[in-house]
C-alpha cells in the first residue's frame, strides 16, 4: 500500500469571488487532477471561500533561479518608459 506522500504534489489556487486573480493557497497529494480538485476543494473552501479552483502538478511548473534574477531581470531596467517614475500624478488619484 502507498502512502499519500507518495503521490504527486499538486499546487492549488482559488479565485474567491468573480473578476478577482487566483491567490496560491497550499499544496496537496493527489493520484490525479480529479482527485486534486476534490481534495482543494475540501481542505481550501470549506467555508465557501472561492468561485473558482486551480490545480497544478507542481513537477509542471518552471520557475526562475532567485540567484539568476539580476541577469534575468536586467533587460526590464534599461526601459525607464515602463515605469511610470517621471509622471506627475495629480493629489486626487490616491492608488493607479
């Protein structure tokens, strides 16, 4: 007999209300996606807190080394035009 730890991990978001962005929320083990989404949903939304649920196999996702980040970034800092430092932005906007 398996363990659960034996199973594939899986990275869970939910979405708590429409028009909102997925927020990353845990991890779980599952056998497979159903069984991913059952289980998120019973740990993750047991008081009705989301519309929406994603799960992902965590050994599917690729990420950048945080030691990498000056040469990966780099590229973004010479285009100053991105950023929006040398607006004037008037008194009544309080958050863009």
């Amino acid at each position: 007999m398996t363990s659960s730890n034996d199973w594939p991990l899986y990275e869970v978001f939910i979405r708590a209300r429409g028009g909102l962005d997925h927020k990353h929320v845990g991890s779980i083990h599952a056998t497979d996606e159903r069984m991913a989404l059952e289980h998120a949903r019973d740990v993750y939304t047991r008081r009705q807190e989301g519309v929406s649920i994603w799960v992902v196999r965590s050994s599917a996702i690729v990420a950048s080394d945080p030691s990498d980040a000056e040469a990966f970034f780099e590229p973004a800092r010479d285009k100053v035009y991105r950023h929006p430092t040398f607006y004037d932005i008037p008194d009544e906007v309080k958050t863009l």
